[in-house]
C-alpha cells in the first residue's frame, strides 16, 4: 500500500460540546494519511487522474465540516472518512483532528483513527468527488 499525505489542513469550524464553542467557530486542524493500491500508474504516466487528488479530498473534507456543526471530534472524523471512502478509491485512512485552542494549557487536544475500507464499499464502487 502506498501513502498519500495531506499535512496541516487548516480551517474554522464550529464544533465542541460547551455553549462558547457554538457560538464561534475555533481553529480546526487536520492531518491525513490516505492508503491506496499503488501510486505506480500515476507515477508512470503523471497523470492525476490514475491517482487520488489531494485537492478534491481537501474540498470534501471541508464540505463535511461546513454541512454541519458537529459536538465531538469523534464523530466529525467518522464522517470524514465515510465521505472519503464512498468517493475516492481508497484502501485506507488515518486522520487526526485537532483542536488547538481548545484548553489554553495545551497545543492542541484532539483525535486519531485509522480506518480500512469497509468490505460493502469496493473500491471500484467509489463516486467521482462532488463538485
């Protein structure tokens, strides 16, 4: 399996279970690791489409950010990966969201997940990346 690496996704978002942080959105970081097959046919030929494009996953994650405000990070990640794996071939997905502002006493709480790519979801069956 090779690797494709989305480092430092930065963004505002509302999310937290507290009342100020429904009020405002707070920075949100996020780190992904994206497993696919092989980068091999991209590499060959340097053409984007034999690939995974990190620009379209980014536009998806930041769309399933912004269709909702979430409470927990928990539950902002599974969606994510959901999302990814319904419409881009991939085989695996670690993530990590962070919230860095959310304890003035830390850099950053948040959460990480690697997730394999559920047997009902072949990754023939992935959707082109909404628009």
């Amino acid at each position: 399996m090779d690797w494709i690496i989305v480092d430092g996704l930065s963004f505002e978002a509302l999310i937290g279970i507290y009342p100020h942080e429904r009020q405002e959105k707070q920075p949100l970081h996020i780190d992904m690791r994206l497993g696919v097959s092989s980068i091999r046919p991209a590499a060959q030929t340097d053409d984007v489409a034999l690939t995974v494009d990190y620009q379209r996953v980014c536009e998806m994650v930041m769309m399933v950010v912004n269709a909702g405000a979430f409470q927990l990070l928990e539950t902002l990640v599974e969606r994510v990966t959901e999302q990814l794996f319904i419409h881009f071939p991939l085989e695996a997905i670690w993530i990590r969201a962070t919230k860095p502002r959310a304890l003035f006493y830390t850099r950053g709480v948040g959460v990480e997940i690697l997730r394999q790519r559920p047997a009902h979801l072949k990754s023939a069956d992935a959707l082109p990346p909404l628009s």
